[in-house]
C-alpha cells in the first residue's frame, strides 16, 4: 500500500504537474495520496485519473447536458470564497449521509484562497441571479486539476457537476493545457465511476505509469 502525505504552502506550476503525475491530490495546503482506500465497508484499489486534452471527445450524453444549460450564465474567475458559496455548500452537503464535509475550507485554503498553493479558479454557474452550481480549478504549467464541485439540488436534473466538468475541460484547453486530473475513482464500481466517462482517460498503476483505462470501464450509461 502506497501511502504519502505533505503540507505545501506554495507551489510552482511545473512542480503541480509532476505532483499530479505522481498522484497526489491536494485540499488546500495538505497533499495526499494512497493506493488503497476503503469503499462499501471493503477495501478496493485507487485509481487517480487523468483526461487527455489534446485528443478529448464528448459522447452523446456530454452533449446533452452541455445542450440543456445553454440557458444559464457562465463565469469564470479568480477563485474567492462568500456566503452566498458558504449557503451553497451547506445546502450541498446535505445530499451526503456519509462523510458530509463540514466546510469549503475542508477543500480550499482559508487565506489567499486563488494562489494557496497555486492558481485556483472557480467555475460559477448562474440562472439569472441564483448561484446554481461552482467548480473549483487547480491550474498549473501544462495540465489542471478539479478540486471540488457543488450544485443546489433543484438542478439535480440538469446534471451539473458533469458540466461544470465539461466547462474545466473547455476552458483547460483553451488554455493549452496537455491533462486534466478530475480527481480519484476506484476500480471497483462506485459513486465515482462518472469521471471514467470523460475519453480519452488514463489511470495511474502506483508504479509511476499511466495507462489507458478500458472500454469496459468507461462505457456510456
């Protein structure tokens, strides 16, 4: 079992890549990661992800949902943490009856929060005037990285957090980035299984190779 941890107050963009690469992942200061995690009571075996950017295709159902928001607005910024995000979370967090997270600030750092440990961008989602849906977006020199996301249950239907994964990935290629790490899954089926969605996808084996992950693995619902 591979088990590492670290506190980082800053971080350069090319080290975020190879941190990345590596498969760490990062909440604020605090860098993490393991091979082994513990999923339905059973332990099962990690698999950090990694999206090819250059070579990336939406499927059908991609599509659709990116079809079904074209009403909302879209703004991307410097990442900055309010109440009306703090209101949002808290109505977020109440879909989870396990491991509910307490605070943004389980996610994000609480000081410099757009630079701490690296550029951090946010990804709002807005219809009219009411914060639908946010994103938060590690950017580093050729590859990003999804932190955290978090939508208001009356757009359930509208199956934000896959497009505000879709948006991150819009906008990490406009950017020219190589990678966009959405985060872990495992492999195992899980709740995590839609980020294998997003093709081409590689995972990582903990011996320092990112191979492709199959067709079986990341069939359309």
């Amino acid at each position: 079992m591979i088990y590492d941890e670290y506190q980082f107050e800053k971080v350069n963009p090319d080290s975020m890549d190879l941190l990345w690469k590596g498969g760490f992942r990062h909440f604020g200061t605090y860098f993490f990661r393991y091979s082994i995690g513990l999923l339905n009571g059973e332990y099962a075996q990690v698999l950090p992800l990694r999206v090819l950017l250059k070579s990336f295709k939406l499927s059908k159902s991609q599509k659709k949902t990116i079809r079904k928001n074209q009403d909302l607005k879209i703004i991307i910024r410097d990442c900055f943490i309010d109440e009306e995000k703090k209101d949002l979370f808290a109505i977020h967090a109440e879909r989870f009856t396990e491991n509910r997270p307490e605070s943004l600030y389980n996610f994000l750092s609480p000081e410099n929060t757009a630079t701490t440990p690296c550029e951090l961008k946010e990804i709002c989602i807005y219809d009219n005037d009411m914060l639908a849906a946010v994103s938060f977006l590690d950017i580093g020199e050729k590859a990003s990285s999804s932190v955290y996301a978090m939508f208001h249950p009356d757009y359930a239907k509208r199956r934000l957090g896959i497009y505000t994964l879709l948006l991150e990935i819009e906008y990490s290629i406009s950017r020219e980035m190589d990678y966009l790490y959405p985060g872990y899954a495992y492999r195992e089926n899980s709740f995590y299984d839609y980020k294998k969605k997003f093709q081409p996808i590689e995972y990582f084996d903990w011996n320092g190779n990112w191979l492709p992950l199959s067709n079986e693995e990341t069939s359309e619902d």
